[in-house]
C-alpha cells in the first residue's frame, strides 16, 4: 500500500541520515585513570582543533599536553597543528565502529596540571563560609556575630586569592568566573548581616 511504502521510505531515509551523522571522529582519549570521549563532526579534524578542544573541555593547557597515539609521541612537524587527527593516527592508531572512526590517545601531562585541586579547595572555602553566615542565629551577641562574621571574610579573602593566583583554562576557567562572583554574593550577605547587628 501506499502507506507503507511511504513508511519504508521513510526508514531509509532516517537510515541515511544516521549513516551521514556517523561520518565525523571519536576521540578517546586516556589521562591517567580517566577516560574521555570528545565527539567532533568534521573527519577534517586538525591536532590543533583536537588540542584546543581538550584545553577547552579538560582544562590541560595546549603546551603542556604529550599525545601519544599508536606508540607514537606527537611531536615535531610531522605532527603540526595543521595535519589531521586520521593522518597522524594512521591505520594502527584508528577503528571503525558503527561507521564512525574512534581515535585512542594517551594524553601526558604533569600531575595537578587542570587546577581542579585548587578550585575544589577554594570551592570548599566558600561552601564553609556560606554555611557558618547561615548558622548565625538571629538573636545571637553581636560579639559572638563580629567573631564568627570574622572567620566567614577570612575564608572568602583566602579563597578569592588562591582563585586569582591559579592559572586555569577551560573549564576550570569557567568553575573560577562562577566561585569569584559566589564569593561576591556572600560577602554582600555578609555586609547585610553586619547591619543588621549594627557592626562596623
């Protein structure tokens, strides 16, 4: 019938579109225990636009990451920014799974090297002081306010410090702009609860 000939055009049809969408490259990449998956359209893909996605999404700094596919270091001109991730993978270092070719890289770099430490660290700090400011009861001394109300700008001074000393990118970078302006937002809550106990 006319219905389900329109219906199997119709599956071949999202068939296609699927076998087209699949034509761009997995890259898997192995950082010490960790494993991640980063998704590109284009099998035009450049080592450039592979380091600049994972200084982007892992936050390592483009000069201090190593690639080593296949055994192999990616290292001097033969492995440019300008040369394409399935070139410089070659046939050991590429698989075709479901039409999409998967590319396996270790990736080398120092130990600490995204921030993410240091971030949790200060992300800590903040957590602590917002809840030390919500622990303070409305009737308590205005001493006992002054003293406590000490230790919450202490923690948010160490931490926004720290966050303006550390040398991020990417998504670390991001987690940085967010942690600044929370920080904004507590000590203004803390600012308001001086008032409201009349302290200096």
């Amino acid at each position: 019938s006319h219905g389900s000939r329109v219906h199997k055009r119709r599956i071949a049809l999202s068939l296609c579109d699927t076998i087209l969408g699949m034509s761009g490259i997995k890259v898997s990449i192995h950082h010490n225990k960790d494993k991640h998956e980063l998704d590109f359209e284009s099998p035009d893909l450049t080592i450039g636009e592979l380091r600049e996605a994972i200084e982007r999404q892992l936050s390592m700094a483009q000069d201090v990451q190593q690639l080593i596919c296949a055994g192999r270091k990616w290292v001097g001109v033969a492995f440019g920014n300008d040369v394409k991730v399935l070139d410089a993978a070659g046939p050991r270092g590429t698989k075709d799974v479901m039409g999409v070719k998967v590319v396996t890289l270790m990736l080398m770099a120092p130990a600490g090297v995204d921030g993410s430490e240091d971030v949790n660290k200060c992300e800590g700090q903040v957590n602590e002081a917002s809840q030390r400011l919500s622990a303070i009861a409305a009737d308590a001394q205005p001493d006992d306010a002054r003293k406590e109300l000490r230790v919450i700008s202490d923690l948010l001074c160490r931490a926004s410090e720290s966050l303006d000393c550390a040398k991020l990118v990417g998504a670390q970078k991001d987690r940085r702009r967010a942690l600044l302006k929370r920080i904004e937002e507590v000590d203004q809550e803390v600012e308001n609860t001086k008032k409201r106990f009349v302290i200096a």
